[in-house]
C-alpha cells in the first residue's frame, strides 16, 4: 500500500511525513528528473506502507516540473493506494482548490488539517463535520509539529474512501467559496508581532534591512559552527587518529611507489600533508568529510531554520528582480546562499531551479563569482594587509562578475526564466527535532552524492600528476599569467593547485611578497578558475561532460579576461 502526501507548498507536508515514517526515509529524484521527493515507511493496520512525500503543488494542471513530477505520480497510483492531502487550516481557501481536484481523480482520500493550533490562535474557526459532509473525505485536525492528531490521522488513513462528490471544474473556486461559507467562521483580531514582521520582510526599504541582517547573522553562525567543528574535531581526528594509520600503511608500502602516490600521496617531512598529499585515503577524504561537511552541516542546519521560520520565501520575492537580470528568478538567491558557505551544497540545490538552462546558468555563476566561506577567509588573510580598498575590490570585482556574465548568459543562452510562484507562510518557530532530521537527510543525501565524485576527482588528478599533465599545463600557461596577468612566475603552482583547494592555492601566495595590484589580481583570477575538486565533481554529476565543458571554458575566458583587465586597469590607477 502507498500513502502519496499532497498539499501546496509550506503547508508542513514534512512534518507530517516525519511523524508517519520515523527516522527510516530515502531522499531521491523521481525517474527522468532532477526533481527530489521522499519515500519512508510507516505501519497501518499491523502492515507496512511506503509513504511518499511528492513535491508541493498548487494544481494538478502543471506549471513547472515540481508539479509536472506530483501529477504523474498521483496518476501512477495503484487500486487501494490512499492520498493524504495536507491543508494549512489557517488559509483553507486556498488549499481546497487543489483538494477538489484531487477529490476528482476518485482515490481513497484523508485531508489532514495541519497548523489546528494557529487556526484557533488566528481566529479562524473550522467546523470539521460540516468539511466532512461537503468534501465527501475524513477531515482530521493535525498539530505536526508536535504530534497532535497523528494517531487519529493513521485510523482514518487506514479506512480512507473515495469521495462520492461531483465537483465541476469550471466552477472549482465558486465551489470552494460556498464551502468556506458552511465550514469556516473568522473571528476578528488584530495583527501579531510576526504578522508585522513578515509583512516588513516583503518591502524594498525595510526588507532589504532586514535581508542583511538575517545574512549577516546566518554567515556569521555558519562560519563560527563550521569553523569550529573544523579545529576541535575533524582535524584533530585526522591529525591524531587518521595520520598514525596512514603512516603505517605509508611504511607498509615502502614509501614510495605509484600505489603508495595513490593511497596515501606525497608525504612532507615525513607527516601527512592533508592539502598537498593528495592520496585517496588523506586529501581524498579529508577534503569532504573534514573541510566541506562542517561548512555543508552549519550551511543545512541555518538554511533549515530559514525554511521553517518562514524566511526563505521572502527572500525569494525580495531579490526576484536582480535574479531575472541573470536568468533567473528568486528562488536561485538560495544556491548562491549555500554557494557562501561551501560550493558543493550551493551546487546540489540548484536543483530547485526548473529547467535545465536554469540549472546551467546556476552553478557556473555560484562555481566564477561565489566565494566559499573558507576561500573568503584566505582572501580577507592575504589582502587584508592592504587595508579594505583591497578587499572591496576583490569582492565588488566578483559581484560586478556575477552580474554581467548572468546577463550575458541570459541573454546568450535559449529559452526564458520563468516567474517565480512561491507562497509566504507566516512566520513560525521551527520544531527543533523536525529540523535536525532534516539536516540528518541532506547530510547522508550529501555524503552518498558528493563523496565518490570528490574520490573520483583525486584519483583523475593523481593520473594527470602521474603523467605531467598538470606540469605542462603548468608551463604553457606561465606566458599568459605573467605576461598578461602581471602575476610573478611563481603564481602559476598556486592556480594549478587551486584545482584541488582554492583556500590552499590562496595561501600559497603569501610568501611570494606580492603587489597590492598583484595581491587583488590574483585572488580575483582564482577565485574565477577552475573550482575546487569537490565543486568540479558534483558539477559533472549535475550537468552532465557537456555541460561542464561549456562551464569550464567559461570559467578560463572570463578568468583570462577579468585578470587582464584589472592588471591593465590597476597598473594605470596604482602603478
């Protein structure tokens, strides 16, 4: 028997699901696409079920491939499988327009009544008997968050009906407002202090406030948690419990050799080097697991909180004009938020954007122009020497980045970014519990996903190192950097390095004694390059050998164009 979850978005279709199911759930995209959904199991009637949260929709006449994705799963369901539509009880009107719709398609059905408690707290009073009558379906009043309603929901569930309504399409809203009329009562009341807040969250002036404030505090927890579990516990283990064991296995093979390069890599001073080693079992772990997954867990754990609280979506509408100059629209601002944080997370969520052009246009802008936390941090360490003129215009040179090649990707590449259709929840208190299962899934989801490709990519720059590849590119690019660039010979170890740690590669620059002209032209050309391994690995996976060519080819134009510019430009203002 399978349970299909439908509802609009925001209206706590997970939290639902994570009080049917439990711990035990599988995030996957659905056959054909990259749009997500999640399956678990939960018991009715002494026998299992699989539950499937489908993407939120708003109808079942698609608009986007989210929905595209719900209808043809809802059109796939099996003799006895049940819908489970969850409605947010404080805006019945417009979650009944997609239950009438699903009430047509003639499956047994429940209609969880969701939020039962902000119903009450808002003034809005639903008569659930007279809901019954009228939908033909079980209407149970649910609190998700906090487990209320959950058990009588799994009865009704288990003797779920069809609904025996007829309801004509054509008339589906004057419908609904007739059964808002016999249901529903609203009390009157006077705004709450969140209410103003989520309303001040949507104005130019006052938004834009407030969008930096939240930004500022979520970089600053995101970079303070990741930060932190980087030097008290994933360095330290590997320092202390993993090196011992790669020193041995160093020894056992000699030290040396092509097997002992691809296990265990180039050993400095006899120790493990975890940015330069780069032998599967040092550089190729600790890369994700000890310098993205602290960024990937703190950047999961504040986004979490974004989307429960209610932010997000205000985000979106808030930045969706800038977003459409780039091709996109202001859901893509959630990417470029992960990208600040780690350029893996910021990758792998650009699959919230539709269509493919989207996809594309994403993680190349979030690959060029989006620094990672750490990055940043090499950055600000390097140039800060220099004073804040220095890293104004490192910064400013990457956002000025950001927005042409958007424009000119926009309008370069085929096709269009469609308007944003995004709900605005009220503001609410995130359910702690709920939020950290929600940042379990997306970590295994990351380690499952993103992990082999960053093995995958250590082991193909092991082969291009083995073979002087990587030398040669070394030296054919030398004339360019110097020569056009104005960066010192020395510089290019530190862009060919940058393939495997762009924060690495920055460091190794420090000692070379550069310019203030050759201090901001370098961080903004490698910042540009090449991403890092693990960015370059999940972009494969997401777009595709072609796509990613197109990308990379992108990346060294503007990287060569940007460079010879600001060393043109800088030569003339600062000598």
């Amino acid at each position: 028997m399978k349970v299909a979850l439908v509802g609009n978005p925001n209206v706590g279709k997970s939290a639902v699901f994570n009080r049917l199911t439990g711990a035990s759930v599988i995030v996957s995209n659905y056959p054909g696409t990259t749009v997500e959904f999640t399956r678990g199991t939960m018991r009715l009637g002494g026998q299992p079920a699989e539950v499937v949260d489908l993407p939120g929709t708003y109808s079942l006449e698609p608009t986007c491939k989210a929905e595209e994705v719900t209808a043809q799963a809802l059109g796939e369901l099996a003799a006895g499988d049940v819908i489970l539509n969850v409605v947010d009880s404080t805006n019945l009107e417009r979650s009944l327009g997609l239950t009438l719709q699903l009430i047509k398609l003639r499956k047994p059905m429940v209609a969880a009544l969701n939020f039962w408690d902000e119903a009450k707290h808002t003034g809005v009073q639903i008569d659930v008997p007279a809901l019954e009558k009228e939908l033909g379906v079980a209407c149970v009043p649910v609190v998700a968050i906090t487990g209320e309603g959950t058990k009588t929901l799994v009865e009704r569930t288990l003797q779920a009906t069809a609904s025996p309504c007829d309801f004509d399409d054509s008339r589906r809203w004057c419908e609904v407002g007739r059964i808002l009329g016999t249901a529903q009562k609203l009390a009157h009341r006077h705004h709450t202090f969140l209410e103003r807040l989520g309303d001040a969250s949507l104005k130019p002036l006052t938004g834009s406030a407030i969008a930096v404030a939240v930004l500022g505090l979520s970089l600053g927890a995101i970079r303070l948690v990741g930060e932190g579990l980087i030097a008290y516990v994933f360095a330290p283990f590997f320092e202390n419990a993993w090196s011992p064991l790669a020193l041995e296995l160093s020894a056992l093979l000699g030290g040396k050799g092509w097997l002992h390069d691809l296990l265990i890599g180039k050993l400095a001073d006899g120790t493990v080097d975890y940015g330069a080693s780069f032998g599967l079992l040092t550089t190729g772990l600790y890369v994700p697991f000890a310098a993205v997954l602290p960024y990937v867990f703190a950047f999961y754990l504040v986004l979490s909180v974004l989307e429960d609280s209610g932010y997000l979506p205000r985000l979106a509408v808030l930045t969706d004009r800038i977003m459409h100059k780039v091709g996109l629209h202001g859901m893509g601002m959630i990417p470029m938020l992960l990208g600040l944080g780690c350029n893996v997370p910021g990758v792998l969520s650009s699959r919230i954007m539709e269509s493919a052009r989207e996809r594309f246009i994403c993680t190349t802008l979030l690959a060029i122009a989006v620094p990672c936390a750490a990055k940043a941090a090499m950055i600000i360490g390097l140039a800060g020497r220099y004073g804040p003129q220095a890293l104004v215009l490192i910064f400013g040179t990457l956002f000025l980045v950001w927005l042409v090649l958007g424009v000119v990707l926009n309008r370069l590449l085929k096709g269009e970014s469609p308007e944003i259709l995004v709900d605005i929840p009220p503001y609410r208190v995130p359910y702690f519990k709920g939020l950290l299962k929600k940042v379990w899934m997306r970590l295994v989801a990351f380690i499952f996903e993103a992990v082999p490709f960053v093995l995958v990519g250590v082991l193909l720059a092991n082969l291009l190192y083995a073979l002087g590849v990587i030398d040669l590119v070394g030296r054919l690019a030398e004339p360019v950097v110097t020569g056009l660039m104005g960066l010192p010979r020395e510089s290019v170890g530190g862009l060919v390095v940058g393939f495997l740690r762009k924060d690495v590669a920055i460091g190794m620059l420090a000692p070379l004694g550069l310019s203030f002209r050759q201090t901001v032209v370098a961080c903004v050309v490698l910042s540009i390059w090449f991403p890092c391994v693990a960015t370059f690995a999940v972009m494969l996976r997401e777009l595709g050998a072609l796509q990613m060519l197109k990308a990379s080819a992108i990346m060294a134009l503007t990287a060569l164009t940007v460079g010879t510019l600001m060393n043109l430009v800088l030569k003339v203002a600062v000598g």
